[in-house]
C-alpha cells in the first residue's frame, strides 16, 4: 500500500489600508493548499495595486486577481508561461472593459503573481509590485519595476539607492486597464525547501529596503507573523500608501511516495478478516 505526503507550503496574506490613504486600492488572494485544484495547476499567490490617480482602483485591483484565478484555474492544454500570459491579457481586457462599462474613464492596476508547480515558480508581473525571494538571510528582488524611475536605473541614469526616495518612484510605465494589450513580464524562478517568496505592494517595499525582508524573514515564525511585522514596520516608517504582502513559506515542496512492507499488508489483511 502507497500512501502520498503532500507538498507542505504555508501561506498567508494581508492587507491594510495605511495611514494615509481614505480607501484601500490593494487586493490580496492565495489558493488555499488543501484545495483540489492544486494538485493538477499548482499553487496561486497574487498581488495588485489599484492606480489611485484613477478611478476605482480597488475595483480594479480585485478584478485583475479574481480573473487571473478564474483563468489559471480553467485554462487547460496551455503550457504554464503561456497561461499565465493569458491570465494576466485576460485581467487587462477585463479591467479596461469595466471602466467603460462604468464610464470612469480610465483606471488601472498593478499586478504581481506567482504559480508554483513542482520547484519551479512561475512569475507574471506589470506594473511595481514587488516579488522577493528570500533564501536563508539573502533577499532577492525578482522583478523590475515598471515605472520612469525603474527605466532610468535600468539605463544606469539612476542608482537602484536612489529609487525610494525619488519624487517620480509611483509613475507607472506600464499596468493592467489602461490599453487594450499589455506586455507582462513572464518568468520562472527554481526553488528550493525553505524558501520564502514575499509579493508585496510599493506601500511596502518604498519603506523597507530589499535586504531587511531576509532579516525580517530570518526571525519569523509563521508566514501571518511575518506579513503583520512587514505590514507594522511599513506604517511604522510612514508609509503614505496601502500596505500588503503575500508571504509564501515552501517547508516541503515535492509530494513523496510511503510505501510500506508486506508486514503492514498482512496486518491489514488480518484485520480485514474479521467481519
């Protein structure tokens, strides 16, 4: 008799209004590892931040993950870059088909994610929204920012020092609602046991410097714990923005066969005789 140990991925997400702003434009979401749906797609972990210049960003934001799950989680016979690209075109059409349904105008949102297969994270991103990883104490920023200011650093205008503090860090190059296409980022990053990924908004990643997210991870306990000391340290340093983070803990990524002997059979046997 085979028995199966499941992957052991410990997930959570959090999101929080800030001290400045009057409504939150951020939206979190995370497929839940017991769900069936993991086994056969992976796991889900977004991201996305409603562009507060325009209208509606919550609505937005909300809308760019509820269409990148519904697609993820439907799309059959697509490799996972490819549906992921198409998840993310599918949020885009969607977000700007419902600023004109409700005449706004224009309005827009980042968006962030990540589905995990195997050891192997695949990555769809637009906008500046955030993904780290974290392994041991060394944090890594995954993506680039799609900002003016993120352009300048890539062109060596601009030192990556000088990014948080710079007046234009918010101005977007790129988000999902604003055109009828958009040109995601599509990657995909190997991972390992023990491994932290943190997706996060630039309400918090403008106010916490990319090495202490492995030093904030490193004293963790739980991935709750370290989404509410990321979220506290953000208001704490005055963050003027919404604040959220998606923290996914990877404790055993690749489900393993028991197997167990002819002893355990005749166990069960024996058992099973006596009705």
């Amino acid at each position: 008799m085979t028995y199966i140990e499941l992957p052991e991925i410990e997930s959570h997400c959090l999101t929080h209004i800030g001290n400045v702003r009057q409504d939150n434009q951020d939206s979190v979401r995370i497929i839940d590892q017991h769900d069936d749906l993991t086994a056969s797609y992976g796991h889900l972990f977004g991201v996305a931040d409603g562009m507060g210049g325009y209208a509606h960003g919550g609505v937005a934001s909300t809308l760019a993950l509820v269409t990148l799950f519904e697609t993820v989680y439907s799309s059959d016979g697509l490799s996972i870059p490819q549906k992921m690209k198409q998840a993310v075109q599918s949020a885009n059409l969607n977000v700007y088909q419902k600023a004109r349904e409700l005449g706004v105008g224009r309005m827009g949102t980042t968006l962030t994610a990540g589905l995990l297969k195997g050891n192997t994270f695949h990555i769809a991103h637009v906008g500046d929204s955030r993904a780290y990883l974290i392994r041991g104490k060394t944090s890594t920023c995954l993506t680039k920012d799609h900002t003016r200011v993120g352009e300048l650093v890539r062109m060596k205008v601009l030192s990556p020092d000088k990014v948080r503090t710079h007046n234009q860090r918010s101005v977007l190059s790129k988000c999902l609602g604003l055109d009828l296409f958009v040109q995601p980022d599509v990657f995909e990053v190997k991972v390992q046991d023990g491994d932290i990924i943190i997706f996060c908004s630039d309400g918090v990643w403008s106010v916490i410097n990319d090495d202490e997210f492995g030093t904030l991870a490193s004293k963790a306990v739980s991935a709750e714990q370290l989404n509410q000391t990321i979220v506290d340290l953000a208001m704490k340093r005055g963050s003027d923005d919404n604040v959220s983070a998606v923290t996914i803990i990877l404790h055993k990524l690749v489900a393993r066969q028991t197997k167990h002997g002819s002893r355990f059979s005749k166990i069960i046997k024996r058992f099973a005789g006596r009705s």
